[in-house]
C-alpha cells in the first residue's frame, strides 16, 4: 500500500511539472509570433510586452528545475521515470533558450524603428517564426503523446527551416550590397533570422527528447546541417 502511495505521488507530481512544461511552451509560442508581429508592424509597445513577458519564461524555468530537483531527492525514480523526468529538464531548458530569442528579436525590432525598411523582409520572417512555432508546438505533441514518428518529422521538417533562412540570408545580403543605406537594417534582420532559425533547432533538440524516452537512446546526429551563411560570409570578398 504504501508502494502504491509513493508511485500515485510520484505520477501527481510529474503530471503537475509537465503542465507547467506545456504552458510555457504555449508563453513561448505567443512571444515568437507576437516578436514577429511587432518587426512587422513596426509595434514597438508589442516589441516592449514581449521583452517584459520573458521574466515569466524564465521563472516558469527556475521552477521546473527546483520542482525536478524535489522530485528526484524524494522520489528517486529509476529506469522509465527518470528518462521521464530528465527529459522533463532539458525540455524546459530549450523553452527558456526560445524565449530569450523571442527577447532578442524584440530587442532589435525597438532599436531599429527608425531604419529603412527592407520591402518584404518583416513579412518573411513572420512567416519563417510562424513554421518554427508549428515545429514548437509539433515537438511538444510528440512529447506529450509519446510519438516518436511524429518527433522525427520535427527533426526532418529542420531542414526546411534551415532553407528558409538560408534563402532570406542570401536576399539580405543582397539588398545590403545593392544599397549602402540598408546595412544597418539587414544587418539587424540578418540576426533576427538567425535566432528564428536556433528556435527550429531548439525544436528538434525537444523532439529529441521525446525520442530518447520512447527509445532510451538519442538518435543519432547524422541530420544534414544546411546553415552555410557563416562559410558564405568568409567566403565573401573584403
């Protein structure tokens, strides 16, 4: 009976820190689309919620990990529940790294309100942090249902994402060397880019973590990596 006590406590607790997982992962979702929107509409009020709206990421984080700490010095758990519960902690550590992206986009967007705009670029980076929010919020099914087919599309559906940013990369760059006047704001859109991209690699590292409970091993890292922006700008003439 009291075997039975300590797995019912041990399934209440872990059932309450996965709650908790999941709403963060919905704060995150709302800070990337909403730091997308502020780029694109120019809201630097919207721009100033998300940047404010981190501090709750963050403590949700903290309180994961103490939560998981407690649970491990009372519970002890073996085997199954301990991937569960380790899994648990490095899926909240991959949230809170997105949302400080979502920070840093926000960031920018209040510092360059009064850049030139570069036609088309807002609208494609809402679109590139609305495909990387669905692989987010894809990881965390997977994570939740326990599917691993479906975390491996997360992981395939990375690929695209490194393309998307690869093709708008290649339209800065362009616009920047086109027009000396679009430096600051490429540059600015350039970084924008690049933390939209890490979120999608935040999103495969989640559905990674999905695969290592279901599997009991990480898949392994044979994934084409399609990011060449930094061999690119090395290979660009001074």
């Amino acid at each position: 009976m009291n075997t039975k006590h300590i797995v019912t406590s041990f399934d209440r607790d872990l059932e309450g820190i996965q709650a908790t997982v999941m709403k963060m992962g919905g704060l995150v979702e709302q800070a990337l689309m909403d730091a997308a929107k502020s780029l694109e509409t120019r809201d630097v009020e919207l721009a100033e919620k998300v940047r404010a709206g981190d501090r709750l990421i963050d403590d949700m984080d903290q309180s994961i990990k103490a939560d998981v700490a407690q649970l491990l010095a009372l519970r002890a758990p073996t085997a199954v529940d301990l991937r569960v519960v380790l899994s648990v902690m490095e899926i909240s550590g991959h949230l809170e790294r997105c949302g400080d992206y979502a920070k840093n986009i926000a960031k920018r967007t209040i510092a360059m309100a009064a850049d030139t705009e570069i036609s088309g670029a807002h609208s494609s980076l809402r679109r590139m942090a609305k495909f990387v929010c669905v692989m987010v919020s894809d990881s965390l099914d997977a994570y939740i249902q326990r599917d691993e087919v479906k975390a491996r599309e997360v992981i395939d559906a990375d690929v695209e994402a490194d393309q998307i940013y690869n093709t708008l990369f290649r339209s800065l760059l362009t616009h920047m060397m086109e027009d000396h006047r679009n430096i600051a704001a490429g540059m600015h859109l350039h970084f924008i880019a690049k933390n939209i991209e890490r979120v999608g690699d935040h999103a495969t590292g989640i559905a990674e973590q999905t695969i290592y409970l279901v599997t009991g091993d990480m898949p392994d890292d044979d994934r084409p990596k399609l990011d060449r922006t930094s061999l690119e700008m090395q290979e660009s003439p001074n």
